[in-house]
C-alpha cells in the first residue's frame, strides 16, 4: 500500500518587483524561493516577506502555481 502525501505540500514563492522599474536591479532574472505550507489551515495563495538579492530590499513574495 502506498502512504498518502498529507496536507503539507511543497510551494514557490516568487518575487513581485518583477513588474517594478528595471533600475535599481542588480542582475537580471526573477527570484524565486521554495518553501511548504499546511494545505487544511492555509487553503489560500500565501504571501510572506522575504529578502530580493535582485531588487536589493526586502519585498513581498506570493506564492505561484
């Protein structure tokens, strides 16, 4: 028998100044963090604040399928 996964599952996080103006970037590209969540107490998309080495601030990261 197989075990079932539970309600833990495995998210990415993506930066939203990626629609910012391009001139406080260090590099370019998006950056993107993995973290996980409980899918039965957090039933929504997720945003948390997190450090953007791209943008060089912290800024809010939501969560993408």
């Amino acid at each position: 028998m197989g075990k079932t996964k539970g309600a833990r599952i495995i998210i990415t996080l993506e930066c939203s100044c990626r629609n910012l103006n391009q001139l406080n970037k260090r590099k370019p590209g998006i950056f993107r963090y993995t973290s996980s969540k409980n899918r039965r107490n957090t039933p929504n998309r997720i945003e948390l604040k997190k450090f953007c080495p791209n943008c060089n601030c912290h800024s809010n990261f939501k969560e993408i399928k």
